[in-house]
C-alpha cells in the first residue's frame, strides 16, 4: 500500500510539474493531467476521509459565482453556446486539488514554480531564434512579419501567454525568497526577460 502511494505521489508530482510546459505545447494533455490530478485527490480524500478540506473561503465563494453562473444560464436564450458552463466545476477541483498537494509538499510547490522560470528561458531563447532566422528550433516558420509566435505556431498568444507567466514569476519571487540566492538569480533573470518576449 505504501509502494502504491509512492508511485501515485510521483505521478501527480510528474503531472504537476508539467503543467507549464502543457500551457504551451499541448492543451489536450494539459486538461487530461488535470483530470487526473483533481481523481487523485479526490480518492485521496475519500480514503482519509479529509471532507474538511472542501469547507473553506474558496469553495464558498466558488459556489456563489457557480450559481450565479446556473441562473443565468438557465435563463438565457443562449443554451447551446454557453452550455460549458456546466463543466466548470472541474475548475474548482483544479484549483483545489492543486493547493492539497502543494501544502503535502513544499518542494513541489517549488518545482512547480521553476518549471515556469526553464519556459520563459526556452521561449526567450526560441523568440529570438525565430526573429533573427524566420522560423522557431522546432521549424514553425514566422508567419507574421512583426510578431513573433514561437511554439504557438499560427496563434498570436506569445505575448498575452508570457504576460499573464509574468504573474506567477513575481508569485514565485515571494514563495521562494528563503530559497538560494542562485534559485532567486534565475526567477529574478526570467522575470527581466518577459518584457523582451513580450515586445517581439
């Protein structure tokens, strides 16, 4: 029983770690890890009989905006368009299962961050790649004459995607302060980066 919560604990760790890399490179995936997270943390749950975990702030709060999301989907015109809204709830269970795990482990939080902090230096060095020869290390050409898109090929996200990582950085920053100097180097260097991606 132990090996196999050894071998479970790897997994959502491997999972976990990819998310970042999921953000880019396939969406697919990065929805299937999630799924596969948010099903070990429930059973996790269950087997520790852990319901207390569900009782706090943001799942209150979660359910008054999801309800308020039912009423008005309920009552609109618009049903078939708006008919994700019924799948939302997985993002409660994302969000949630994420935060057990990283309060079981600490280090996990931390490598969660750095694998945010190795992609901004991949994309920094693949933009740059691909501004001066026309197409990124992977062959997707530069179809846009002055934007760059790097690994999102034809979609013109590179900046808003880099911008919005810039959030997690600066999170990443304050989590991580009693960590090495060298470790605060490096998130303090990517973050330097950002505004160069973010312009190309």
């Amino acid at each position: 029983m132990n090996y196999l919560n050894s071998l479970n604990n790897k997994k959502v760790s491997f999972f976990i770690i990819a998310i970042p890399y999921l953000l880019v490179f396939s969406r697919f995936f990065l929805e299937l890890f999630l799924l596969l997270i948010s099903t070990f943390f429930i059973i996790d749950v269950i087997k520790k009989k852990n319901y207390l975990i569900f009782k706090n702030y943001y799942s209150f709060f979660f359910l008054i905006f999801y309800s308020i999301l039912l009423i008005s989907f309920f009552t609109s015109n618009f049903k078939i368009e708006t008919a994700t809204i019924l799948l939302y709830p997985r993002f409660y269970l994302y969000v949630l299962a994420l935060f057990y795990y990283f309060e079981r482990d600490r280090n996990l939080l931390f490598l969660f961050f750095y694998s945010f902090v190795s992609l901004i230096f991949i994309l920094f060095f693949d933009t740059i790649f691909q501004y001066l020869f026309g197409f990124n290390i992977i062959g997707y050409e530069n179809k846009e004459i002055v934007r760059i898109t790097s690994f999102f090929d034809d979609e013109q996200v590179l900046g808003s995607f880099v911008y919005k990582t810039f959030t997690i950085l600066l999170l990443a920053k304050f989590f991580l302060k009693n960590f090495s100097n060298k470790n605060n180097l490096f998130i303090n260097f990517s973050i330097l980066l950002t505004p160069t991606i973010i312009f190309l």
